[in-house]
C-alpha cells in the first residue's frame, strides 16, 4: 500500500496518469504522434515544489549526495513521468516490453529520479528517507542489484547511458515495440568520448525512437564547463553527428512538456532526438543558484531550514 504523501497525490484533482496507457498494452504507434491536452501547469508546479523539498531533505538526511543538479532537472522528470512516457509503475519489469523506458546517464542527480519515481508510485515514499544509509536500496548513483522499482541499469560512470539507450531503442525496433526510449545526460559528462561514439552511432542505425536530453546547465563538478573543457557550440555538434536537434527552458515545465511532445511527433522519421535543455543548477534554492559549489555537496540542518522557506510542501514530507 502507498503511503499518505502518494495517495495525497494520486487523488487530487490533478490525475496523475491523465494519458492512457493503463487502459491497453497494444496501442498502436501512432498515439505517440498525438499530442494530449496541456495539463494543470499550477498542480504540476506544486509538484515540483515537493520533488524540490525531497531532494534537499535527502541529502541533507545522508550528508551527502548532488543537490545541485537533481533541484536542475525537476521539471524535466516531472514532466516526464506524469505527462509523457506511457509506463505503469505497478507492473515494472526490467524489459520495458510495451512501455516507454528512461536511462539516467548521470546517476550522480539519482534524489530527484528517486524522488520522482517514489511519487508515481513505484515504491513507498517513505523510503526516501533510506538515501544513502546502509543497506538501502537508493544508493548515491542507482544500481540494479537490489532491485529498486524503476531502475533498469546501474549509472554513474559517465558517458555510458546513451549506448544502453541506443542499444534498448534497437531491442524494442527487433521485438516490434513500438514505445520510446528516452534518456538524461549532464553537460560536463558529454566530454566523455563514448557520448560522442553512440552519438556517431544512432544516426548510421536510423534510430528514430529515442529521445535523448542533455541537462544544460553550463557547470560541472570543477567549475563552469567552458572554463574546464569547452562544448562550444552544441547544436551544431549534434546536427552535425546527424540528430534532429531541439532547444528549451528546462526549468520551464510547459516548455518542457510541449518540446517533449513534439519531440514525440518528430520520431519515426529515421532520425534521433536530442533536447538540448537551458537549466540551471540548484535550481528553487537562492543560495544554490548561480554557482557549481552545491553539485555533490549537502545542505546542513541550518542551510536546509533556509531551502524549505522557500519551497512549499505540496504532497506531504517523507
């Protein structure tokens, strides 16, 4: 049984699932081209606001873990598994047969996907407040091996989440499935050559039912990506590999939602898909923005007071 903060959600006015794909496991590839009706953009703030509050609290719980690009891509997974991928939590299985999958690539923003898929009921939320500890299954960068509820590869070692991606958008092309595959990575963890091997790759195979996105926040672990190795002009490096390229405001949760679908309308035409998204790290926290200091480092119990203040408890506290 979910606990309270879940059900909380799932009986708001919001739906939660408000596409279809509880109601059939045959529907035909071309629902994937329709566009549904923009939801409660307010309610889905309100969640991202608890995503929020979940993330600083994780880390602060554990005294360590990445805030600062987890509070960067709420909207994204938000948007993500409440608006777009057709998935059923109650049924995970590692396969992803007939459903949409998604890969975290930089495993290191592993509060916000846990956060996330706690929320949309693949596990208790209460068990967020295992991040980190001793024989929890939510480890600093996801792992299969305990067999958490919605991960389906271990991450972290940058620069190997999009071969997988490209590698399960082939599987579901031999096996006839016709869902999507989609797939997160960091800026600074595109200075990884494999990134740019399967980048190379995807196109020459014409797999055209993965949607990658890129978390573009222009910082990494030492500092700004330009001052440590410069991506200089990404759209063209990716156009040029053969990608259909799409720009965004990933801290914008209707742009998210609108460039994600039509992004979906886009596959299918033998080309993949990369979202090159603006974000920026830590982002709903004032202190947090604007810098790279909070990308693996946790708010103390002073400096988490000062997050909550500013980030309204929506669902309901672990």
């Amino acid at each position: 049984m979910l606990d309270s903060s879940f059900q909380k959600f799932s009986t708001s006015p919001f739906r939660l699932f408000n596409f279809s794909y509880f109601c059939s496991n045959s529907m035909p590839s071309s629902h994937l081209k329709t566009a549904p009706a923009m939801p409660d953009i307010t309610e889905l703030k309100r969640i991202c606001s608890q995503v929020r509050r979940d993330i600083v609290r994780m880390t602060n719980g554990s005294s360590s873990g990445h805030p600062g690009g987890s509070l960067g891509c709420v909207e994204y997974f938000v948007a993500l598994y409440t608006e777009i991928m057709q998935h059923d939590p109650a049924n995970f299985s590692m396969d992803g047969i007939g459903q949409d999958v998604f890969f975290l690539s930089n495993g290191h923003i592993s509060p916000v996907w846990y956060s996330t898929l706690a929320r949309t009921g693949y596990f208790e939320v209460s068990e967020l407040a295992t991040f980190r500890k001793l024989n929890s299954r939510l480890q600093g960068h996801p792992a299969t091996e305990e067999g958490l509820e919605g991960i389906r590869m271990a991450s972290g070692s940058l620069g190997q989440g999009l071969s997988a991606a490209i590698g399960t958008a082939l599987a579901k092309r031999l096996n006839g499935d016709d869902r999507l595959v989609f797939s997160l990575h960091g800026d600074g963890e595109l200075q990884e050559g494999q990134i740019w091997e399967a980048a190379m790759s995807a196109p020459h195979h014409k797999i055209d039912n993965l949607i990658a996105a890129v978390d573009y926040n222009g910082r990494q672990i030492d500092g700004d990506c330009d001052d440590v190795l410069s991506l200089g002009n990404l759209k063209a490096k990716w156009e040029a590999f053969g990608w259909h390229v799409m720009e965004l405001d990933g801290n914008d949760i209707e742009a998210v939602i609108t460039t994600l679908q039509t992004a979906i309308s886009h596959t299918g035409n033998g080309k993949p898909i990369v979202l090159l998204m603006r974000t920026e790290m830590g982002q709903g926290v004032d202190y947090m923005m604007g810098t790279h200091k909070w990308h693996g480092v946790a708010p103390n119990d002073e400096q988490l007071a000062v997050a909550l203040s500013q980030l309204e408890e929506t669902l309901g506290d672990y």
